[in-house]
C-alpha cells in the first residue's frame, strides 16, 4: 500500500498538468474575456457619443487595452502564459507602463513595494541609448526592478513607452491565482471565503446520505420482495427521476414561497445562529441529498443480496454462524467494497458543493462563484476553482483506494499479485 500510494502520489502533478494546461488553453480561445469586454464596453461608449455628443468615458483606450492583456496574460506566448499562471516561470508580480520624457529619457514612477513604508516605493527608469536602467529616486540601485520596451502598434505618440516591473515565482504553486477579472479581489480570498459554506452542505449530504442509505439499503435486502421492499423501491425510484433543478424549484415555490416555511433564497453565515442556520439549510440539503441518496440506497441492497446468495455465506452458515453474525460481519462487509469506491469521488463535492442548488436557492458557495465566473468569463476565478476541484478529484481517486483496501483485506496493490 505505501509503494502504491507513492506511486499515484508521483503521477499527482502530471494528471494535474495536463488538466489544468486544457483548460487554460480553452479560456484563452473562448470569446467574452475581460478585453472583449473592455471593447464592447467601448463601443458602447462612442455609441453614446455619436449620439448625445458626450465624451465617451469608456475603458477601452489602447493603452488601458495593452495593461489588461499584460495583466491577465494575453501579451505572452500560450506555453509562457501558463509557466507563469502555474508558478514555474517568474512573471511580472508589480509592474507599471510609463513613457519617459523626450528630453530627459527618464521617468519617475511609484510602484507597488510591501517592504517599503506605505506599501510604495519611488523609482526612475533612465534610458542610456537602448538600454533601460531602473534606479531608485536617491540614485541608489533598485534590486530586483528591471524595464523593457512596451510599444504599441501605430501609437501616435513619439514618447518611449516602457514596462517596469519585478519578476517573481507568482502563480499556483506559490498559492497565488491572481485577482478576479470582476472584483478585483485575489482569487484565493473569493475561494477561500465561500469554501466553509460548500463544506457545511457537502459534509451534511455525505453524512446524510451513506447514514440512511446504508441502513435502509440493508432492511430492503433482508426484506427482499416484500411490502416494505416494493413500496420503497417505488418510492425511491420516482425521487431518483425527478431533475434536482426541477425538485428545488417545486420545493421552494411550495413551501417557501407558497407557505412560507423556510427561506427561499440567501444564507449568511454570520448574522445566523445555530436554529437559523439549520432553517436555511434544510431545503437546499434536501435536494443535495435525494440524488445520492437514492443511487447509494439501491447500490447497497443490490450488493448486499448478491452476497447474501454467494457460497461463502451458505458455508458461514453450514458451520453455525449466527444469520446476523453472517449478514453484519461477512456480507455486510463485502458489500461495503463497491460503496467504498465512490467515497473519494464525494470528496470533490464536498469542497465544491453544487452550482444547481446554490444557483437556485442564492447561496453564496463555490458552486455560485463558480457560475458567476462563467457567466461573467472571469477566468483567474473560473482557474481557480478548476485548481481546487482538480486537486480534490486526484486526492479522492487516492482515498477510494485506500477505502476499498481498508474494506477488503484480500485486496492488495502489490505488482507481482
């Protein structure tokens, strides 16, 4: 188990590699990202103008177009963009574009600097032929700092345009996913702050689900055939047939809107205490739960009657074991294998939650932020939490393992068996 576990460990970063460089190349060829929008919105602008006369006032100049594409990678190479956005390639971390004078070839220009007094710091960007040096205002020497051409295609002005700025390991490995295209807030600070909120609805579904599904899945197979097995059945098929989008709408209209029993949308965490938290939570939970719910149920009857027919249970019996020694220990057990396998893939949800019912119901989760990012192409979000699922699915692929291992001792990952 330990070689096995370090050897899907190891293939971790490939498979991790592979699926967010895919994804990273799809949001730079689908249409809609923050420069067509800064176009659009431009557009927009000289619209009004030819129309009221006014001056337009929109972001799309092309300078302001040129600082966004350095800003949110558009300026590099496709394989450069994505060794900087991963980390493994050092990018400009602060940077400033400034024109220098046409009669002193300098500039002086404030950029952002942590360890300085105020969080800015002053320097000038001197040109000596081509050549472009970066020093402080008191001429001493700006380590780290350097400047580079940054022309413009048919710029009408005749002053030199430059770049300033300080490469640094900035991207994922370095936990830094930049700043949302919408916001303007770090990436990691919009995850991180609805992450607790996914997590108390996924970790309540999970538990939900396997904590009636098991025991109920068990009395439908010691009960095979009977009233109580068809009537559950029955009813457990028709909520598995029913759309969750469709189940959270009806729930919400009805006892929401309709009778106004729970609250129909939003959920903060903070101005709630435990009663009203619980309120809030019980209609979404309900539809998260009744899919998986469901599907866990029958899985576990299915698995449980399979066994219970095999030979190993006839011979447990033979030799006068117990019928409910012989269900809890020995086919209880090995019925678990199959349900041990999906444990991992849960832990995706977990974290993520589910866009459908935080859409429906306004909760402010990964699964709304989400959405959001892809309805307002804010990429370094949408990346985001691309980083975060990937890595939960790789995790839980590793923790279905190790479950159904810890199910079936006669399973083993050794290569020669």
């Amino acid at each position: 188990m330990r070689d096995y576990v370090l050897r899907r460990l190891l293939l971790v970063p490939l498979t991790f590699v592979g699926i967010t460089f895919v994804t990273f190349c799809f949001t730079r060829l689908v249409p809609g990202g923050p420069i067509e929008r800064a176009m659009a919105e431009r557009q927009q602008a000289d619209r009004k103008r030819s129309a009221t006369g006014a001056r337009p006032n929109g972001p799309a100049s092309p300078e302001e177009l040129d600082n966004l594409r350095r800003r949110y990678g558009f300026d590099r190479p496709l394989i450069e963009a994505y060794a900087v956005w991963l980390g493994a390639w050092p990018g400009p971390s602060d940077w400033i574009v400034t024109r220098l004078e046409a009669k002193s070839s300098s500039a002086t220009v404030e950029v952002r600097d942590r360890a300085s007094p105020g969080g800015v710091r002053k320097l000038e960007v001197r040109a000596e032929g081509t050549l472009l040096k970066v020093s402080t205002t008191e001429g001493g020497t700006a380590s780290g700092w350097v400047a580079e051409d940054a022309p413009l295609p048919d710029d009408p002005s005749k002053d030199r345009r430059v770049l300033v700025h300080r490469p640094a390991f900035q991207g994922v490995l370095q936990l830094e996913l930049g700043d949302s295209a919408v916001s303007d807030r770090p990436v990691w600070e919009e995850v991180v702050s609805r992450i607790p909120l996914s997590a108390w609805f996924g970790l309540l579904s999970i538990v939900l689900a396997y904590g009636v599904s098991l025991p109920l899945g068990v009395a439908k197979a010691l009960r095979k055939d009977g009233a109580f097995d068809r009537l559950s059945t029955f009813a457990l098929f028709i909520l598995y047939a029913i759309p969750v989008v469709a189940l959270a709408v009806v729930l919400r209209n009805t006892l929401a809107y309709g009778m106004g029993w729970f609250p129909s949308k939003g959920f903060d965490w903070e101005r709630l205490d435990w009663a009203g938290r619980l309120h809030h939570t019980a209609l979404p939970l309900a539809c998260m739960t009744i899919g998986s719910f469901t599907a866990l149920t029958l899985f576990t009857r299915n698995s449980l009657l399979d066994n219970l027919a095999a030979d190993y249970v006839r011979t447990a019996r033979a030799k006068g074991l117990g019928w409910s020694r012989v269900v809890g220990v020995h086919a209880l057990r090995n019925s678990l294998i199959p349900l041990a396998a999906t444990v991992g893939g849960n832990l995706g949800f977990f974290l993520t939650g589910s866009f459908i019912i935080e859409v429906t119901f306004g909760i402010p989760g990964i699964g709304l932020l989400g959405y959001d990012a892809m309805v307002h192409r804010d990429f370094p979000v949408f990346l985001g939490l691309l980083t975060l699922s990937s890595l939960a699915m790789l995790i839980g692929n590793i923790v279905s393992d190790l479950c159904v291992a810890a199910a079936d001792p006669r399973i083993r990952f050794d290569r020669e068996r």
